[in-house]
C-alpha cells in the first residue's frame, strides 16, 4: 500500500497542469501520511490498553483504614469476608492450627465485639441489631487473615463464639452487682436487668434450665467450669499424645475420676452410647458403625439450634454440620495456585510489552517512510515547477 501511492501521484502529475499537479499531489500526500499516520496510532495506541488489563488483573490487597476499636470508634475497613486482613501474616485462622478454642483468639473476639461497643440493651445475640454485629464482624476481621477455602467456617466459628461470650457475660453483669464493666454503661446495665427480670424471659430461663438438666435435679452441667469445650478438647489432646474421640471429650467433661457424672441426663446419655457400642459389636463387620456414629446417635444429633449436648463448641471439631460440606483445599495448596496464576499473568505481560515493542519498531519504519514519500513528494514538485517557469530566452 505504501509503494502504490508514489505511482498514483506520478501519474497525476503527468496528466494535469503543472499547478494542478502540485496541489493534487500536496492533498494526495496528506491523505495517504494521515491514513498510515491514524493507523499506525491506533494500534500504537490499542497495546497500552492491553498491557493495563493485564497488570490491573495480577493480585492485589485492598486498602485498609485503621481506627481504634478501643475506643468505640467506627472500624472502616474494605476487607473481605473472604481473607481477612491480608497484612496479619502472622495471625492466620485454620481449624488445624489457630482456632476459637484458643485463648488468643477468644480474647480479640470480646475485644472487637462487646468490650469495644455497647451502645444498648444487647442482652443475646438475637437482640444485638444487625449494623452492630457487622461492625463486630469488621472489628474481627481487622485481627486476623485466613485462607478463602476455611472462610465460612471462620464467619460460623466468629458467630457461635461471639454468641456464647455475649450471652455469658450479659449473665454476669446482670446477676453480679460487683462486677464492674467499664465497656457498659450504667444505663445500659439497667435495661437489660429490666428486660430480664420480665415474667416472659423468666419463663424462657426456666425452661432452658430444665432442658439443659433433664430429668436430674443438678444444676451443674459440666465440670470444666468457665473454659470452653474446645478448650478442654485441647488440653486433652496434649494430655493423651492423640486427637481424643467425641466420646472422650464428653466423659472427660461430665464425669470425675469415679465414673460419677454431674447429672442423670449426662448418664443417661452415656449408657446409651455404651448400649449401642455393646449391640454394635453384634452386627456384621461390613455393617458397624463407627463409636463417633454411635456417640453422635446417642446424644440425639444436632439439635435445631445447631447444637449436640454435652460437645458445646467443640461439636464442629468432630461432626460436619446437615448440609455442609467442608473444602479440603490446605491453605499450601492455595498459595500454589495463587503463584501459578501470578507467573501465568507475569508471562502474558511479558508478551505483552515485546509485542509493544514490535508495534514501536514497526511505527518507526512507518515514520521512516512516511518521511521519504514527503521527500519524493517534494522533489517531485519542485521539478515541476522548474520546468513550467519561463526562463530569458523564451522570453526574448
């Protein structure tokens, strides 16, 4: 296309007047210089799009703005509930390593929850208005990170912890007049032992006192006194040297050192999962069931509240709730594919930028010919007009 506009301009010139030719070939040029010119810009133009695509797709963190939760600031925070706060390195949540059970942990969840703002009655989670637990939930999220494959369970495992504090330490306050709690104001206090002592609460303290008894008289319910389940799970992990059974995790927590428990519905729970294990042992090999089947049978499964007696927060460590379905993707796995993503991104840029180069090469040698074809152009024409000036012999 480049060596066909020079031929179109010399055969202008030759069938038109000297004039004509020159303004003819100064507009023919043009045109064709601004056509190659525009062309070539545009694609010029078109690769820095690209190479922008492709770095705005490689990973990147999201901003941050600290506050002070100590001091019932707002927490603006764009973290997702996906990852937590990618800058936490050094305090990730995985069920195999840091959890809920662990005293750190429990400790940053009153933190960020209660002890950092309590403008209201929130006697129970059920009464915590819904803007409150999420300014929770940030609070939360600013403390830790975690792999997006465990980030379910980190939301549920926050929201049962939370749940559980807040329900305990309203207890406290409110049937404690000693207890000082500087994150309550004293108003505050004063509703919600006004709600509490109400006929329709008591009625529901009630009941849930003989359900949690049974049909015993005892009102102790355990005997790992304030730590959680999980905690006691824990403890006898280290003490055995091996993951302990559900089924030793509750005896450990209902039963002293005599085998007598803390009341008759935890015994009767007990000897029925003994009399299951016994008829167990009668069936065929191929159709018993596990001792965590036959414990889980026992306790009667998970309850409507998501529940299983006697395992408290420790029930998510040994059973998969109805419905879920946990991913087995570890946190090394995730990291890999992350990399893998990255140099795949880091390749196509590279591709990018050397096709760039070969689009600023091939610009240049445009230039290059566009910068003859004026010089042709001008040659052409400055011969033109000397052969159509008159010169003194003509003249004479």
């Amino acid at each position: 296309m480049l060596h066909q506009v020079p031929n179109s301009v010399i055969h202008a010139t030759t069938s038109t007047t000297s004039h004509q030719t020159a303004a003819s070939t100064d507009h023919t040029f043009h045109q064709a210089t601004t056509n190659m010119t525009m062309e070539a810009a545009n694609t010029f133009h078109q690769l820095p799009n690209t190479v922008h695509q492709v770095i705005h797709q490689m990973p990147h963190t999201n901003p941050l703005n600290n506050a002070n939760v100590g001091n019932n600031h707002e927490v603006t925070t764009n973290i997702t509930d996906e990852t937590g706060n990618p800058d936490k390195d050094e305090h990730v949540l995985h069920p195999d390593g840091l959890w809920f059970p662990h005293r750190a942990v429990v400790d940053k969840v009153s933190a960020t929850s209660y002890k950092s703002y309590f403008k209201g009655p929130y006697c129970n989670w059920k009464m915590t208005p819904l803007h409150v637990q999420q300014r929770w939930w940030n609070a939360f999220k600013h403390e830790f990170s975690w792999d997006p494959s465990v980030a379910k369970l980190v939301k549920k495992g926050w929201k049962s912890k939370v749940s559980r504090r807040l329900t305990g330490i309203v207890s406290k306050v409110c049937n404690e007049p000693g207890y000082e709690a500087e994150w309550c104001p004293r108003i505050v206090r004063e509703e919600m032992i006004r709600i509490r002592s109400e006929e329709e609460n008591q009625k529901k303290a009630e009941q849930c006192k003989k359900n949690r008894n049974g049909n015993g008289d005892h009102k102790i319910h355990h005997r790992q006194g304030s730590i959680s389940t999980d905690e006691v799970r824990l403890k006898l992990e280290k003490k055995l040297g091996y993951h302990p059974s559900p089924s030793e995790v509750y005896y450990e927590t209902h039963a002293d050192s005599g085998g007598r428990f803390v009341n008759a519905k935890a015994e009767a729970v007990w000897n029925d999962f003994k009399s299951r294990k016994t008829a167990n042992l009668q069936c065929e090999v191929e159709n018993r069931k596990t001792e965590d089947e036959l414990f889980l049978e026992a306790t009667g499964g998970w309850s409507e509240k998501g529940r299983i007696f006697g395992l408290g927060a420790a029930a998510d460590s040994f059973y998969e709730r109805p419905g879920d379905r946990r991913t087995k993707k570890s946190r090394t796995n995730y990291a890999m594919e992350q990399k893998r993503e990255l140099d795949e991104t880091k390749e196509n840029l590279a591709e990018t930028q050397d096709n760039l180069a070969e689009t600023q090469k091939a610009l240049a040698e445009t230039q290059r010919i566009v910068e003859d074809l004026h010089e042709q152009f001008r040659l052409i024409v400055q011969a033109n007009n000397l052969s159509t000036t008159p010169t003194s012999t003509s003249l004479s």
